[in-house]
C-alpha cells in the first residue's frame, strides 16, 4: 500500500506550479499549514539526466515536506525510467508526471498537456517510470542504467550527506499523473480510460484543456465525469482549478465524489488555509461543525513573510532574491496599508531589507500590529 491509501480523505494537497512551489515555498507549506502532501516545481528529465545545477535546487527538499512528490516531464520514456531510479535515490515519497503543462514552449516538444493527443507516448512514459521505481526496489544499483558518472556522484553525495538519511529501505513509489480534461477539447472520458490503462496510483486533473491555458473557468462537471470513471479502479482522482477556500474544496468534493482536492492560487500568501483541512473533512461528514477562523494578525504574516524570505536566502543556491518579491507580494491582501508595503517589499534585494520594510512602516504607524 503506498503513502496515499494511508492519507485522510478527501485528500487536500498543494498544487505544484512552476516558480512557486520551490523548496523555500514548500518549507513555508509545511510549517504554517501542512497541505496532505507537495509536490516539487516540474522539471524536465533531460535536466536530471545531465544532472544540471537547476534540477539539483529544485529536487531539495527537507523532512518536514513529507509526503513530497518529484514532478517530472518530457518525452522520451528511456529518460523517464533513469529519472525514477534518481527519485528514488533522492529519497522522495512519490513520482508525477506532468501531462497537463499548457505552456506553448513544453507543448511544442511534445511534453505535458501535449501528451493528451499522443496516448502511445502517454502510456509508454507511465510504463516506464513504473519500471524505473519497480527495479530500483528490486535493487538496481543508481550506476547500472546508463547514468553519467557525474549524475552518479553526485546522487552519492547528496544521500550521503542528506540530514536526515535518505531512507535505506528500497520499495517501489508510487506513480500519478497530472493532467487536463483536453487538448482543444474535452476528452476527458476517454482520455481518463488511457490512463487507467496503466493503473497510475493518483491521477490529478485540471478542469481546464490545454487550449484554454488559465482562462475561462475550471470545468468541474468534466472532473466529476473522470471520477465516475475512476471510482471504479483502484487509482484515485484528485481535482484542481478555481479552488481557493475550504468552503468550496467541501463543495467540489460532493458535487464531483473525487477523492481530494488539489488548491494552487488560494495558498498563494496564505500557507495558514491548510488550517482548516479537519474542518472541511468534518464537515463532509457531520456538517454541525463550526468554521474555524482563518484570520491571521498582520504581525504574524508579516513574521512568516521574514521568514520566507530568510530561508530563501539561506538556500544560497544563486537565484537572485528578485524571485522571491512575488511571494512577499502575494502576503500583502485584506488589510490596510497592503499596497504600499508590497510596493516596497517589491524592491528588496535582501532579507534585512524585507524586515526594515516591516520595521519603518510599523513604526511609522502606517501598518498597526
């Protein structure tokens, strides 16, 4: 039985998106408000594979973001049973594979949403990453399968020195999917058929096509159409789009009977929402119980905002800190004063500076604990 039969249901997990969900947002997640389980940024297997310096910062994680997920995308199925294998190696709980990406630069080379119009490819590339964890758990040794030396060395460092150890005991992850409900159109019926073919663990569906990237609103009734389907296997369905309270992550789950909810905007800023997953699950059973209030005192955003900030900056992996004033934007909402501070926080440079910007406001009296 994988982590995912143990998790409570409905599930309520963080979305991954890329540029957000990188290992300081996660750390932030999993502190403040612990989402049922993370998932990294994307990441191309042929980056893995070369074992660039980008892949490496985007596979870090830390104990506390467990259960943590390793998305990947691509389209070449060798590539994709060596990167499991590195998964595996790395010590995360579970493989995704991205085939919902909408972006114009993924699709064109045949990867994420893509995948939707190629199910030979799709299925092939499951098969494949169901292989690498299988023999990893077999014992196949990191060094057997055609890896670059360097990759090899550099997964040995990287599990020798991991704090806490990589787990020694070897067991095959489990593989889910991430996807839409079509390319041009909706084709989520048959295209959710495909998928089952390969009997992915967890398939996750965005209620948009490929075509309407991020517009429109997130085609719910075409989640609910996927989850009849899925209801019927041992995979389970989790849905995504357009979710951003708890109130409408118990509505989802009752009009559609998916087994968890994926949210992505709505814990942008607000790592506190995951607060209230018991609620909600409460509330899908015995619906008596009393929201619970999510208001948090700007002392506090602005606490967790610093600190954020200063453990991105620890990271000390070379991305510039420009990156990180979209977060610190994102905690600036509902409270007056909140344009001016994201108007300063967005020409920061450093953490010290985030934290005089708290500093010379509150004691200003332009913001008021």
């Amino acid at each position: 039985m994988s982590f995912w039969h143990t998790l409570p249901q409905p599930i309520i997990g963080l979305s991954p998106m890329d540029g957000v969900t990188d290992a300081a947002f996660r750390f932030i997640m999993a502190q403040h408000g612990k989402p049922d389980v993370q998932c990294t940024e994307f990441i191309h297997v042929e980056e893995i594979r070369r074992g660039t310096a980008s892949a490496w910062r985007q596979l870090r994680f830390v104990e506390s973001e467990r259960p943590i997920l390793a998305q990947i995308y691509g389209a070449d199925p060798d590539g994709f049973y060596q990167v499991a294998h590195v998964l595996c190696a790395l010590g995360f709980d579970g493989v995704d594979i991205n085939m919902g990406c909408p972006s114009k630069s993924v699709s064109a080379r045949g990867c994420g949403a893509a995948l939707i119009k190629n199910p030979s490819l799709a299925r092939a590339i499951i098969r494949a990453v169901q292989a690498g964890v299988r023999d990893w758990a077999c014992g196949h040794a990191i060094d057997t399968i055609g890896l670059r030396a360097s990759v090899v060395e550099q997964i040995q460092r990287l599990t020798s020195t991991a704090v806490p150890p990589v787990r020694e005991h070897r067991r095959a992850l489990p593989v889910s999917v991430k996807t839409r409900i079509g390319y041009d159109s909706v084709v989520i019926e048959d295209w959710v058929a495909t998928l089952l073919e390969e009997q992915p663990a967890v398939i996750a569906i965005h209620g948009r096509t490929l075509a309407q990237m991020y517009r429109g609103q997130a085609d719910w009734d075409a989640i609910r159409r996927a989850a009849k389907l899925v209801r019927e296997t041992s995979t389970l369905v989790l849905g995504n789009g357009d979710v951003v309270t708890m109130s409408e992550v118990i509505q989802r789950v009752r009009e559609t009977h998916v087994h968890g909810v994926l949210i992505g905007r709505g814990a942008l800023g607000n790592p506190w929402l995951f607060r209230a997953k018991t609620w909600a699950r409460q509330q899908l059973s015995t619906p008596t119980a009393e929201a619970p209030s999510l208001h948090v005192a700007l002392r506090e955003r602005c606490q967790v905002a610093l600190e954020h900030a200063r453990y991105f900056e620890g990271l000390n992996d070379g991305v510039p800190f420009q990156a990180m004033r979209k977060h610190l934007g994102w905690y600036c909402r509902g409270f007056p004063g909140a344009a001016d501070m994201r108007a300063q926080l967005f020409t920061t440079t450093t953490s010290g500076d985030v934290a005089r910007v708290f500093a010379t406001l509150h004691g200003s009296g332009r913001i008021t604990w």
